[in-house]
C-alpha cells in the first residue's frame, strides 16, 4: 500500500523529471557562454538561458499549484492562478492554444488541483499540439484535448479511472492517481473518453461545497 511518503516521493520524481531538461539546459548554457568570445553567439547564448530560466520558473509555479499548497492557509484559490499556470506550461511555446471557461473568480483547493492535473495530463497528450480547453461550473470540471495526434497511455486512464494498484504506481502515473484520489476523498468521481477522431475529453463531478 503506497503511504503519504511514498506518495510524496512519486510526485518529487516527476517534478525532477520535468525540471531536468530546462535545469539542465541553463548548466549547458553557463558553461557554453563561459568559453564563448563571439558576440552573436554570446547573444544567443544569453537567449537560450532566459528561455530555460522562464521554463523553468514556469514548471515550478504550475507544480506549486498542482501538487503543493495552493493559495496558502486559504480555503480557494484565484482561477487566475491556475489560468496563469497553464498558460505558462502549455501556451509560451504556440503549439497549445488554452481555451479557458472558467466564470468562477475562485474556486476550493481540491477542485483546483484537480483542474490543473487533468490540464497536465490532457496537455501532455497532445503530442504534436494543437487545443486544450478548460471549463469549470458549479461542481463540474472539463478538460477537453484536440489536435492531429492524441496519445493517452492505459496506465494514465487506470490512475485516474482508480482502476491502478498502488504498489503498481510510477512517477509518470502520479498526478492521475492524485485526481483520483481527491475526488475520491470528497465523494466524487472522474470520468475519462475514449481519445476519437482526434478529441480526448476528461470529466470531474465533486460535491457542491
């Protein structure tokens, strides 16, 4: 049975995963500008940092949200954060367009770390780009992914759908079985489509607070 600390240490491992390629690409980029005389190359050494540093601080802020303590010591959390957060994950590059349809000024911390996870994991499957929309009212979440190629692995649907054991559980499964479990906690439940003709649609419906 997989505890909080081992909980804990699956989701570490998938934020390091995330964070190795742009951490790794500034340490490449300090020791290229450190030998480098050429002042156009200088410049676009310069460059390739502060697109690795924005990267990176980007990463952080949506797994703050995501996995860590969201808005603090208070009970909701801004939509614009988590609006904020996505946008910095998916849209700084233009490969993912964000729809956002979210009329709520704020909403619980459960309901926002589900949001962000399932934006994650619809994000991550489109994997040559393309639409990711987001819509939350009332007690219903909906995550909707559509572009020329969708790829949602089975151990991806199981976390989410509860159906993986936990000792089975992987780093890369971490934030689906977090969906799951807190809207298990709650009394609520996930729902996930079948990816056709190019659309992925993730569902969540918690109580009413």
């Amino acid at each position: 049975m997989t505890n909080a600390v081992d909980f804990s240490s699956l989701l570490c491992s998938r934020l390091c995963h995330d964070l190795l390629s742009p951490v790794g690409a500034l340490n490449n980029g300090i020791e290229l500008l450190a030998d480098e005389t050429d002042p156009e190359m200088r410049a676009r050494c310069i460059e390739l940092l502060a697109e690795s540093a924005r990267a990176s601080a980007n990463k952080l802020k949506f797994f703050r949200l995501a996995f860590g303590a969201a808005g603090g010591f208070a009970d909701q959390v801004d939509t614009r954060e988590a609006r904020a957060a996505i946008e910095g994950l998916f849209g700084q590059d233009g490969k993912i367009l964000l729809g956002w349809m979210v009329a709520e000024p704020s909403l619980n911390k459960t309901a926002i770390k589900i949001l962000l996870n399932l934006a994650l994991i619809a994000g991550d499957a489109l994997v040559r780009g393309g639409r990711l929309d987001v819509g939350a009212e009332g007690s219903e979440i909906v995550i909707r992914a559509e572009g020329p190629r969708l790829v949602l692995d089975s151990e991806l649907r199981d976390a989410l759908l509860g159906w993986t054991s936990e000792d089975a559980l992987s780093p890369r499964a971490a934030a689906a079985w977090l969906v799951h479990q807190l809207a298990k906690d709650v009394g609520g439940s996930v729902q996930v489509s079948e990816p056709e003709e190019g659309v992925l649609m993730f569902g969540a419906t918690l109580p009413r607070p």
